[in-house]
C-alpha cells in the first residue's frame, strides 16, 4: 500500500462501486488456499494499536487510582476519573488489562481450518 493512501477512508459511492463490482465473484479454493497460507504465523499488529488507543489510563493513573481507593470508595473513585464503577471495580480486582499485558495470537478463521 502507498504511504499516501494510510489512514484514509472510501468515499461512500466508491464504496458502492467497489461493492457492485465484487458482487456475485466467489473465491477459488486456490486463491483461499493462498491467503491462508499468507495469514499463518502473522502477527496482528493494528489490534495492539486499538487496545492501547482505547485504554482509559496509563500507568501511573492506575497507580493514582489504586492510592485513591484505600481512602474512598469505588463510586466516589469512578465519579472523580469520569469512568463507570465497574472500571474502577476491575482495577481494584486487578482484572483491568494494561497495555502491555494483551498478548494477541492469531487463530485462523474457521472456514480456513483443516478437516
């Protein structure tokens, strides 16, 4: 792909096109077999960027937030950061996933699988 077409979008009626034009081809078991055999052992580097983009806290507001809950409560800690309780209720539990501890494993899709 050009480096000047990343992060750009389609315009709807290209879209559109695109749609009516793809419309009705099916795939070759040869051109499947191809792109499964190009999809194993990739890893998926996009999913790691929209974990972190939508990650509420960095690490030191999580350490913030831990210093916080040992004098209030979760309600008045959730209130205070603009986040729902059960956010704030994970963190405490230690079942908020940071960043760095998501692992992503690509698994193939099913019609892709071997009988």
């Amino acid at each position: 792909m050009l480096e000047t077409w990343k992060g750009r979008k389609h315009k709807p009626e290209s879209i559109k096109k695109m749609i009516m034009i793809r419309k009705g081809k099916k795939n070759t078991e040869k051109s499947k077999d191809l792109v499964s055999e190009k999809m194993k052992g990739r890893e998926i580097k996009w999913k790691d960027k929209l974990v972190e983009a939508k990650r509420k806290f960095t690490d030191s507001d999580l350490k913030k937030i831990k210093k916080d809950l040992q004098k209030m409560m979760v309600k008045e800690v959730a209130d205070k950061y603009g986040v729902h309780r059960t956010t704030i209720s994970k963190i405490k539990k230690g079942e908020y996933k940071t960043f760095k501890q998501k692992t992503v494993n690509y698994v193939k899709p099913r019609r892709y699988h071997e009988s």
